[in-house]
C-alpha cells in the first residue's frame, strides 16, 4: 500500500513538477488571448464550436501526465512486508499460582502452553527461540535456539510456583539475548530481538515491571504483553478459601507502552491462539523499501493515451 507521503530515492528530481503550473500559465495565456482577438468566421457560424472543456481537460490530462512521469522519474518507493531471515523471540511465561484458575479452560496456564507452542512452530525455522518462565524468580527454561523441539519440551516442563515478579521475567528475558548464537554467514550482524511476555497479575516481587521495561527500550527490544484470564478468575488457597485473581491490565499496559511493544488481551483459549497468530505476523516480516517507479510511469502512459484522445476529438467531426 502506498503510503500518504511518499518517499524517492531521487527527490531532488521532483524540482522538474515546477513546469507543470508554468506551462498551465502559458496555455491560459495563450487561450485568453486567442479569445479576445479572434473574429468569428463564416465557418464559426455554420460548423458548431468544441465545448471549451473538451480543449481544457486535454490540457490537463497532458499536465498529469507530465506529472506522473516526473514523479516515475524521482522513483518513489513503497514500504512492502518480506520474510525476515533471523531474529530471536524470547517468550516469557507467568507461572505464578493465579495461572491455576480454571476461567480458562482447562486452566490458565494449561491453555497457555498449549498456544505457546502453537505460537513457536508458527515461527520461521530461522528464528532463535528462547523461553523464559517467572513467577517469585525467573528461570531460564531453554536458551535461545532453533531446535524447536527442545523448545516445545522446555514448555511442557514449566512448573507453577508463588508471587509474580515481571520485572525479574523481563530482565531474565534480556540476560538470554547474550546467549544467542551468531549467524554463521555473518557472525558480527545482530538480529532484530523481541519478548512476549504473557501475564495475568501484578508484580508483588522483585525489581519493578516499568525499569526492566526501560532497560528493553534502552536495547532495542520490544516487549509485547498478553494479559490472559478474565476478571472472574479464582483459586483456592492452601485454608480452602477461594480468592479471586482478576487480570491487571493496567501493568502489562506499560510494560509495552514503555518498551514500545503491544499490549494485547486474551479471555479465552480462541483468543490466546488469535493473539499469538497476530503476533507471529508482525514479528515475522519487516516492512522493506521497494521502488514502485513502474506504478507511476503506468499512470503516466494512461494520462496521455486518453490525452490523446481528447485531441483527437477536437478534430474529428462525429457523425
């Protein structure tokens, strides 16, 4: 899609568009004064006189074809979505006790890891995969790899254990990226890292959600947050007594408002595939600039074709 500001390789060429009002400028000159100084002739009275708009939209699909062929000339370019190569995809998973509740079925954290892995075999085979699970600490569960069936048993092996501690989820989360293997066709590049980081409470351990989310801004990686369960979550705690675990969406907010990642919701298992699916798209392809020159020499061609069949009627005397 071409965006509403263009960009050229050659904008300096754009300074030849200053021709179109000057020839505008002369034609009306030049019209004006062959209609003050023209007298009728006995042809005039008998042969019926063109339409004035027939001879001025002539004009005017000649000058936007000019148009068209200095913009061509410029090469403009669009921005199209390509296939990325590389780049690592740290997930980050809550395992804290509130994932336990059952408003999702089977329960939270079940339905977490299965779209979880949904989500890694969606990913291109190039990418690195890493897994990180947090709950009063954070873990390490697997180092960023393409191996992604030891990625989808570090998943399955994630264990639940007390408090939330974000923060501590998300620096764990940047400490993997050191662990990344090089490229081996270009071991000095360093590819585009995210972290997607799902999450259905508040952070009641560790360092605070907003400085980790700072320290991913200052890297130049994104942290995309899924705020996962619904309001009516509950669990029962080791008295028997039910306490309610409501989503806090205003944290995963700022954590991807500050880190300049998205910030999704998930009330369902459906949703969390959804979620996830919207996630791999947009980590997946990067937006490339393509020179789109041959768009713009078409619209040029069409301008003057039917330019010149406005000339053409002028004159032709149709039946």
């Amino acid at each position: 899609m071409t965006p509403l500001i263009l960009e050229f390789l050659y904008p300096t060429r754009l300074w030849a568009l200053a021709l179109i009002p000057a020839i505008a400028v002369l034609y009306l000159l030049l019209a004006r004064r062959h209609g003050t100084r023209r007298t009728p002739s006995r042809l005039d009275r008998i042969v019926p006189k063109d339409p004035a708009w027939k001879r001025h939209g002539a004009v005017m699909l000649a000058l936007a074809s000019i148009a068209a062929l200095v913009i061509a000339w410029a090469v403009p370019v669009d921005h199209v979505d390509e296939p990325r190569d590389r780049a690592t995809v740290i997930v980050a998973i809550d395992v804290s006790w509130s994932m336990e509740a059952v408003d999702v079925e089977p329960s939270r954290l079940v339905a977490a890891k299965d779209s979880a892995k949904q989500f890694v075999q969606s990913l291109p085979k190039g990418f690195n995969v890493a897994v990180v699970s947090f709950a009063g600490t954070a873990q390490l569960a697997i180092p960023p790899t393409i191996d992604r069936g030891a990625t989808l048993r570090a998943i399955d092996g994630l264990r639940m254990a007390p408090s939330t501690a974000i923060g501590e989820g998300i620096f764990a989360s940047l400490n993997a990226l050191a662990l990344v293997p090089p490229d081996p066709d270009d071991p000095e590049s360093v590819a585009p890292a995210v972290i997607v980081l799902l999450s259905d409470g508040a952070t009641n351990m560790g360092r605070s959600s907003a400085t980790a989310a700072t320290a991913a801004k200052d890297m130049g990686v994104p942290v995309h947050t899924i705020a996962y369960g619904t309001d009516r979550g509950v669990v029962v705690d080791d008295t028997g007594q039910e306490q309610r675990v409501p989503v806090d969406h205003y944290e995963l907010s700022e954590i991807a408002r500050i880190s300049g990642g998205r910030k999704y919701a998930a009330e369902t298992a459906n949703q969390l595939d959804e979620t996830y699916a919207a996630i791999s798209e947009s980590v997946g392809y990067e937006q490339v600039p393509k020179p789109i020159a041959d768009r713009y020499a078409g619209f040029a061609l069409g301008f003057a074709a039917l330019a010149a069949l406005g000339v053409i009627s002028l004159g032709a005397r149709w039946p």
